[in-house]
C-alpha cells in the first residue's frame, strides 16, 4: 500500500507572513488522516511547523504516521526550509518514540502542577519582597540574553534567536515592570537578595516565565523556595494549577522540578533538513 500527502486546501499566505497547508492522509487514495504544516512566525520562511499529524484510529500502528511526516519534511524541503519543528503531548509516548525515531531532538517541554488551596511556606530565614523598578532593567537584560542563549545552545541560529527573544518580551511585557499580572519578585535569606521570580497570573493558571538563583548562591536550596514562592503567589492570586518551561539538558532544573511534583505536558522538539 503507498501512502501519500494529498493537498487539501491551497497555499494559505497569513497577515504575519507565515504561509501554511493543509493535507490528507492517503493510503491507495483513501484518506486515513491529516496533516497541517506551516512556517513559523518568529523564527520565519526557514523554518517549517507540523502543527497537526493525526491518523485515523482504525489505521494507527501501520507505520501511515512515520511515512506522512517524512512526507511532510519534503514539502519543507521543496519551501526552502532547513529545519522542522514539531509539539508532542507529554502523554504520547508512541509520539514521542516515532518523533525521537526519526532524529527529532526534545528542545524543550513544558510542565505543570495541580495545587493545594494552602500556600507552601517559604524555608526559615528565606523571605520575598517585590523587585523595585531599578532592579527591573538590568535584571530583564541579563534575562533577555541567557535566553536567546538557551535557544542559540540547542540548534538555533544566533539572529533568529535574538529575534525571538526580543518578540517574547515586547509580547509578554508591553509595559515592562508595569505590565498587568506579571509578578517580579527578590528572594532574600537572612538579609542577603539570592534569586530572582518573574510569575504571570493573566490566564487561568499561573506560569513560571524566569526562575534564577544567583551563581554565588546555588547548591543551597535557594532554588526549591523559590519554587515554593511562585506556588504561594500562584495560590494567593486564585489559581489552583502552575506551569513552566524547561530546556532539555538543564539537569538540576529538570530534577528540581521533577521532585515538586511537576509533570510534563507537551514536548518541543526540532530536526534539520538537509
């Protein structure tokens, strides 16, 4: 049996400039899914997105997945593109394998967590005060490069993530320090300023956006509190469930997060084409 993409709509071309389409599944002509694939908005024309991959049921499990998405990495080829990224559920383990199988690299997941309506307390001696506007600046810059840096280590190129660092922040705080239902909080102990939070409460739950202990103050748990702190803030603000990204390859991080109780939603993940 051939398996096939088959167009199902025309070349879409978006207001941002992204261009996308939509494909069935074919097996011998008989459509058993779909298929929709896209440029990416930040990243651009180089860059192509499988933003939807689904099988029908009954034909799941014949090898139709594997063969629409290297399919799929065609069509990005014949675009121009040089790289293909792809989300996967973080309960999709044939997913996640048939992804991993075909050379996709997990760049990033997302996680989250379920919270009690009682706020963790903070470890004696640790205590959070908001970070004043002065402290903001430099603070966000410092933030702003080890960000681009994080996406530069694993695979993009450096202007492209410079660009999307700089499109993150103009996106998420518009009014900088200012900005509505962004929490930028100090964690101290015993006097000493030691990490930093940056918590949104804009949606229904809460999201971890920058979480940092300072270099000189790490191996000590300052990391865990302020975990603890953005699930106080998160509760206080009405919100019963938290969210984070983390990079592939941060092992403390992953650990940290992994012994609170997080877990993990989505996977991001990404292959170059040659």
């Amino acid at each position: 049996m051939t398996t096939t993409l088959r167009p199902a709509e025309p070349l879409q071309l978006a207001p941002d400039g992204t261009r996308s389409r939509r494909y069935q599944v074919c097996v011998n002509g008989r459509p058993v899914g779909e298929v929709h694939l896209g440029t990416h908005p930040v990243f651009g024309d180089a860059v192509a997105r499988i933003m939807v991959l689904r099988i029908d049921e009954p034909d799941r499990h014949r090898g139709r997945g594997t063969v629409a998405a290297l399919a799929a990495e065609e069509v990005a080829r014949g675009w121009g593109c040089r790289r293909i990224e792809a989300s996967v559920p973080g309960g999709s383990g044939t997913a996640l394998g048939l992804a991993t199988a075909l050379g996709y690299v997990v760049r990033n997941r997302n996680l989250d967590k379920q919270l009690d309506a009682t706020p963790p307390a903070l470890p004696q001696g640790s205590v959070a005060r908001s970070m004043t506007e002065s402290e903001f600046g430099p603070w966000r810059a410092r933030g702003r490069e080890e960000y681009a840096r994080d996406w530069i280590r694993r695979g993009v190129p450096e202007a492209e993530a410079r660009a999307k660092a700089a499109n993150d922040d103009a996106v998420l705080l518009p009014a900088g320090h200012a900005t509505e239902g962004m929490l930028f909080s100090v964690l101290e102990h015993r006097g000493t300023p030691v990490g930093t939070l940056w918590l949104a409460v804009t949606g229904e739950r809460a999201f971890v956006f920058d979480v940092e202990t300072d270099a000189a103050h790490r191996g000590r748990g300052h990391g865990r509190a302020l975990m603890l702190l953005a699930e106080a803030q998160a509760v206080a603000a009405g919100r019963r469930t938290i969210g984070l990204n983390v990079f592939a390859g941060n092992t403390p991080a992953e650990r940290l997060y992994d012994s609170l109780g997080y877990g993990t939603t989505r996977y991001f993940m990404y292959k170059a084409l040659a």
